[in-house]
C-alpha cells in the first residue's frame, strides 16, 4: 500500500484530482416518490451542477481550497455553465474536455424525506479520457465508476500517489484495478454487491444513520458514528463530499477513526443543502469538530 497513510500529519490536505463524470442534474422534489405508473403532482423543478466527480472535486475545493477535475462535457450551454461553476467553486477545470456529444444529466426524483431516485443519461461522460493529462508524485487521485471502467483503470496505472476508488454505482471490478487501489469507499449495498472487497487492503464503508466503518484485509479495524441531521434537504451529493473529505482528512495525517469522524460530519452538512455540490466549510473546522478529548491535531 502507499505510504501516503503512513506519513507525517502535514499543515495542508494534499492535492487532489478527481477523474470521473460531470452532469446538469434535473431534479423534481414531490412529497413522496412515485410508483411505478403513477403521476404524483405538486412538484417543484429545478437544475443544478451535478455527478458524482464533479460533485466530488467540488467538495475537495470547499474543503480544502483547490482541486483539480478530469472529465469531459457537451459543447452545449449545460456544458458551459458546468464548468463555469466548478472554477467559480475552485476546481482547476483545465483537464475538462468539450466533445461532440450531450452533457451528460440525471433525471433525479426527491422526496419530502430527501430519499431520491435517479436515472443518469451519460452523454459526454463516455468520452471521458487521459490524453495529455498527468499526475504528479504528491497527488491523491480520486476516480468513480460512472465513467468507462478502463478510463479509471488507465487513472489507476497513470497515478503517482495514493489512488481512491469510489465503487459506485456497483459494479464488477477489473482485478488490476483493485490491486491498485489504496483506498475503496462504497456504502453499504456496494460492499454487499462487490464480494472482492472483502479481501481488499483497505476499504471504508458508510452505513448511513449508522456511520461509517473502515476494513483492513476485510477486518473492521476503525469506526464512527454518524451526525443526527433532522432537517434533511437532499441525500444527492452527501455521500460525494463524504469522499472527498475522507480522502483528504486520511492525507491530513489523521488516525482512522477521526478521519471517518470528521467525514461524517461533511457528509451531514451536506445532507442540510439542497443543492448536489453543497456549500462547505473549510476540512479544519470538522476536523476540530470531530477531535477526541485530549487529543491535539
């Protein structure tokens, strides 16, 4: 495994890219979700920024000050206004290709809950590549599945430093790619449907109101309760800043059970925003936040 983990507590997160995809997410928010067949009216409609890399290289920015997004998007409006709110966000956005293809949406349905369903159409996401991009000695890169899982497998080779899988959506994994990785997070469904991440060397699982855990070699080595949140605006995108602020909290220097601490705490900010790409405070405050009793970081 690297040795990112192992290293000195530094002042700074390190850097960190994220390769993966970038929608217009379209959601309709309804007091409760449909059953197959049935319209359910009164919603209200909107469209913000949104997939799971964009959402996640956005939370790094917030949290940590900067971060770097590889993906591709349409040469359409919704492809524009995409990138533009990541650089707003602080995403260097200079590895983002335009293609010949739609932006990549998700339909989303939320309920009064925040329970969602979606359907995502990946347009652009299928063009996502690694030509001309490269990646230095000290940066974590981050990677999804909901772009080509040969383009994240190439991530994985391509990559110095410590290499995170975010195994969702679920998916069978290339054996290549799971060697490789330092770092797989799933929630729980994921780990039930991906049985090679029971002899993964290093795996975090969220458990939803029932936190968050860490496996090494399949053993549950390091746990964290979650947040109580009671006023819930959207599920879409907590578990998104959850990753990037684990990632950043382990390259912080921090012991497991602090870093699944502090990215709980992320992950119920988020929970509290409407929005897929939530506003967030800097990593130290839940860092402090989430620090044992005695303990100095």
């Amino acid at each position: 495994m690297n040795t990112f983990l192992q290293s000195p507590a530094p002042k700074f997160a390190p850097a960190l890219t994220v390769v993966g995809s970038i929608n217009l997410d379209i959601t309709a928010t309804a007091s409760r979700l449909p059953s197959p067949g049935e319209t359910v009216g009164g919603g209200v409609l909107r469209q913000q920024p949104g997939g799971k890399g964009a959402n996640q290289a956005v939370a790094a920015a917030r949290l940590a000050g900067s971060s770097r997004m590889v993906g591709a998007v349409g040469q359409d409006d919704a492809g524009l206004s995409l990138i533009s709110a990541m650089a707003g966000a602080g995403v260097d956005v200079r590895d983002i290709a335009r293609v010949d293809a739609a932006t990549g949406t998700a339909l989303v349905l939320v309920d009064g809950d925040g329970e969602n369903q979606i359907v995502v159409c990946p347009g652009a996401n299928a063009s996502v590549g690694l030509e001309g991009v490269t990646f230095a000695d000290h940066e974590a890169v981050l990677c999804q599945l909901e772009v080509d899982q040969d383009v994240v497998l190439e991530a994985a080779r391509q990559a110095k430093g410590f290499f995170v899988l975010n195994a969702a959506p679920a998916a069978p994994l290339l054996p290549e790619l799971l060697d490789r990785c330092d770092l797989v997070i799933v929630n729980e469904t994921e780990y039930e449907l991906i049985p090679a991440l029971r002899n993964a060397p290093l795996v975090a699982v969220t458990y939803g109101g029932e936190g968050s855990a860490i496996f090494v070699d399949g053993e549950r080595v390091a746990e964290a309760p979650a947040v109580r949140v009671t006023d819930i605006a959207n599920t879409i995108g907590a578990g998104d800043a959850f990753c990037a602020a684990l990632v950043l909290a382990l390259g912080s220097g921090l012991e497991y059970s602090h870093a699944l601490a502090a990215a709980n705490a992320v992950g119920a900010d988020a929970v509290r925003d409407a929005s897929s790409q939530p506003a967030l405070k800097p990593l130290n405050h839940y860092i402090e936040a989430t620090k044992p009793a005695g303990q100095t970081v």
